[in-house]
C-alpha cells in the first residue's frame, strides 16, 4: 500500500502544488524526506517571509499556493502576514508540522494540542486529521476550500510520524481526479434589475476592487466602463489595482474614511462597486455613509462582506461572471457626458537628494517598463504612489492589505517566482525593509530580477501623518536614526546602491528590463505627513 507521503505527493502533483514554501524543522522533515525531484522547495530564513513569499506568488498566479511552517512557534511567527493574506483573499493551504502523536498531550517541546486555534481568525477553516490515513483527505478539503470563493488561507496540523503511515489506495482512490467549481452567475431576473438601473440612473459611478483584477474580469470591467461613460474610483486601502491607472474613465482611489467616500461620490444617484467590500475604512472620520440621493450595489463572492456591509444592496457572485451578463443585457453605447479625465500631476526631477517621494514615483512612472509588477509597502507614500502609478495588466500590483507590515520584500520574491520574465519592483520604507529583510537572502540565491527601491525618511512616516489626525502629542518610538540599507543588502549578498540625484534614479531605473539578479536601490526622500481619508 501507499504511504501517507507517497499518497500526499501525488495529489500535490494533481493540483499544480509542486512549488512548496518553508523553512523546515524537525516536525518537517519526514514529510521532506527523499523530496521529489519534480518539486521545488523554497527556503526563507524565517516563517513570516515564508507566508508572504507565498502570499506573492499564489496573488500574482492567480491559484492556490503551499506554505510549510515549522511547529506552532513557526505558525506564530507567519501571522502577521497571514493576517495580510486573509485581508487578501489569497488560496494559500498552510501546514504546520506536529509533534509526534504519542508526544502531543505529554508538554513535549514542539507540541502543541490547540494548534489549530492558533491561527484562527486568520483562516477559513483549521484542522489536524484525527488520524494518518485522514491527511490526504484532508489537504484535499483544504485545497479546495482555500481556492472557493472567498478564496483565502486555511490551515492543517499534520503530525510528524503520521507520513511514514500506510493508506488504503480505495480511500483516496478519487481525490486526485476531484473538481469543485462555484457557479456564481445572476439570474435572469436580477441582471435585468441591475441593467435596468444602470440604465436609468442619470450618473452612475463605478467602484473596483481586487476581485476584478484578473484575466477574467479586467478587461471586461473595463469595457462595462466605456459602455456606461461612468468615471471609475478604486476602493479604498486596495491590495491590487484592479483597473488600468491611466485609463481616462480612472479618478483614482477613494479615501480610506467614510467621510471621504461619501464626499467623493457626491452627485451620483447609482455607484455599483465590482469585488470590494463596502468599504475598507482606516481613518475615523465620521459622516454620511453615502451623499444624499444615492443608491449603491455592490457584487462580490464573500458572503460575510456583503452581510456586514451598513448600507447599500448586495448581490454574492462572480464578478467576471456578472459582469459578462451585464454586457450582454445593456445596450452598445448609453448618451452621456463625457467624464473629465483625472490630471497627473507634473513634477519636476530635483537635482539632489533628499527628493520628494511624489518626484521618485513620477520618476517611476516615466522610465519603467510596461511589464513591470509592482509591490507597495511604502505605506507613508500611498498617496503619491497611486497619482503617479502607471499599470494597464492585471495582477500587477501587491500592497499588503490588513496593513501588517513585513510583507514587501518577501512578496516580491513570490511574485518574480510567478513569472521571472516579469520585472519587479519593490518600493519600501526603511522601516519596512526591517520587517521582512530576511526574504532578500532568498531573492540572492534564487537570482530573481527584483528591484527593491528604499525611500529613506529615517523614521514610520505613517504614524508621524496620524499623529496630528488623532490629537497626540510627543510620541515615541518613531524615529530610525542609523539605519543603512545598502549595507544591509551587501550583508545578504545582494548589490546595492545610494541614489543622491535624479539623474542618477533615471540611469538605474531605465535598467529594470535587463536584470539577471536583484539589487537595491536606497533612496533619501524629504520628510512629509499627510492626513488620511
């Protein structure tokens, strides 16, 4: 008979798994033993940027992807970035390895009896098999759960001598072979509700979030756009941009506060949101949930953010696949004012460092490569981030989305797994790169064309924009004085350089084509605060 392991393995093969993400211990290594050759293991050197290089690859892939942390210690060091992967709704089926049955009740080091409740709420669904023959069955459950909607990270304790177990060939005779879809086009009926309200309103208003931003979906929602002559907001605190930043129809991101979005969306009498929840707030500030004489619809696959949402219609589906039946209901063009494309901003390149993040950015914008994916965790910069950003694909931008820092370095990592033709850029605070530094090693040894832009304020620019928002006064802890991240690279093997003119940003962005290898870019930029929402 086969072994648990054997069996485990096939199955992995069957759903496209062969890419596993660890860093192992010793509950591990009998799942790791004699790893295949058709496998590929990819090391980080701690649990938390193993989660987000995991994170990045199952976002930019677009399918499930396979975490192995070690123990419950192991999981508790990945959280913080599982937190940012639920937020996400990114498949990921992460393992834990545990102890040895005998061992688990005894207070054995690396045992841990609840480790199922330790990442909770941070996964759809926990589990340890009751015994070896139910792990197969198992990660079948949890790889399927982790890629229906809403997708997200669900979680499996396996216990270390359950792999060398035997199984019954019947009892897994059909798990390989298993799909499980979710059906989530709209009745006849309702796409005809939703046409006829498109239809009759007099200034709509659409809102994207990431649901759309796929193959499927992006050109589609785009498209829904131009028939409608509607402008088009993302929503607030987006993970991923689901609409091209370019595109005239585009008005940017909504603020993160309810005030914001209702004084952004005065004057619409419709807003129909395509795969955001309603809405993401961050900063209080309080008002309206939405402008007088405004009605809003909102279609999306997680059940939970259409149930809690305080205002507004909700609609559980696919959005691709309502989308397609909204195109298909409404007529070819509607008679509407043209929309008023969005300015960019002109910002002149200054001649010495320190430079304003809004001329690195504009910088960014003019000299990178079309193809270019990028990952945001210069969380102090959000908002000249996204006046400048120029992407017109899918899947091309990552930003940690429950705010948990630690996730930039490690994801890009996964993202240029994804698809290493594909240049990227990370662009980090200082205060960031500390968080997940540890994935610069794994960008080295695996020779991924990574360019990981470090905008230096010497201190969390973030907070320092909240400190007057929230009324406080003489806060410490938020200054980085000595922090030196071109020899922080150089310690990990990576090159790196010290950006002290524009002319000299230009020179090694214009290169971002033609990398073999990743390098760092440390640039000095003016200290700035801006209020949220």
């Amino acid at each position: 008979m086969p072994t648990v392991r054997e069996t485990t393995y096939d199955l992995l093969r069957a759903w496209g798994l062969t890419t596993v993400f660890g860093n192992p211990g010793s509950n591990e290594l009998p799942f790791l033993d004699g790893f295949p050759a058709d496998f590929r293991y990819v090391l980080g050197l701690h649990e938390g940027a193993v989660l987000a290089m995991a994170d990045g690859y199952a976002q930019a892939m677009g399918r499930a992807a396979l975490v192995n942390l070690h123990s419950a210690a192991g999981l508790g060091n990945a959280m913080g970035n599982l937190a940012n992967a639920r937020a996400s709704h990114t498949p990921l089926v992460v393992t834990a390895g545990q102890q040895a049955r005998a061992m688990i009740g005894l207070g054995s080091v690396l045992a841990e009896p609840a480790m199922t409740r330790l990442p909770e709420p941070q996964v759809k669904w926990a589990f340890e098999p009751a015994r070896a023959q139910d792990v197969p069955r198992a990660l079948s459950e949890a790889f399927h759960l982790a890629m229906l909607p809403p997708a997200g990270p669900v979680f499996v304790s396996l216990p270390l001598d359950d792999w060398a177990q035997d199984v019954d060939a019947d009892e897994v005779a059909h798990q390989a072979g298993r799909r499980v879809r979710a059906a989530g086009a709209a009745t006849p009926d309702l796409v005809a509700e939703l046409a006829g309200r498109l239809q009759g309103a007099s200034a709509p208003a659409l809102v994207v979030g990431p649901e759309a931003d796929d193959e499927r979906s992006f050109a589609p929602v785009v498209e829904l756009a131009e028939r409608l002559q509607t402008p088009v907001w993302t929503a607030p605190t987006p993970p991923r941009c689901p609409f091209p930043t370019r595109h005239p129809l585009w008005q940017g991101v909504l603020p993160p506060s309810i005030a914001g979005v209702s004084e952004r969306l005065a004057g619409h009498d419709l807003v129909l949101v395509l795969g955001a929840p309603v809405f993401r707030y961050h900063a209080y500030r309080p008002g309206p949930w939405l402008p007088a004489g405004t009605e809003l619809v909102v279609v999306g696959a997680d059940p939970g953010t259409a149930a809690r949402a305080a205002f507004g219609d909700a609609v559980v589906a696919d959005v691709a696949a309502v989308v397609g039946q909204l195109l298909d209901a409404l007529p070819a063009a509607l008679a509407r004012a043209v929309v008023p494309s969005r300015e960019h901003p002109a910002v002149p390149a200054p001649e010495a460092a320190p430079v304003p993040a809004d001329a690195v950015f504009a910088q960014m914008a003019r000299v990178l490569p079309p193809d270019v994916r990028l990952v945001n965790e210069s969380t102090s910069n959000t908002t000249q981030f996204w006046a400048h950003l120029d992407l017109r694909r899918p899947r091309s931008l990552f930003f940690p989305a429950a705010g948990g820092l630690g996730f930039g370095v490690p994801a890009a990592v996964g993202v240029a797994l994804a698809d290493p033709r594909r240049p990227v850029v990370a662009v980090l605070g200082d205060g960031a790169l500390q968080y997940g530094v540890a994935g610069l090693w794994t960008a080295v040894q695996l020779g991924l064309p990574i360019t990981f832009v470090v905008l230096r304020n010497g201190g969390y620019g973030a907070l320092r924009s909240f400190v007057a928002q929230l009324g406080v006064a003489d806060a410490p802890g938020l200054d980085l004085p000595g922090l030196d991240a071109v020899q922080i690279a150089a310690g990990y093997g990576m090159p790196g350089e010290r950006i002290t003119s524009a002319e000299q940003l230009t020179t090694a962005l214009a290169c971002t084509s033609s990398l073999r290898g990743p390098r760092l870019l440390e640039v000095p930029i003016t200290v700035e605060t801006r209020p949220l929402g």
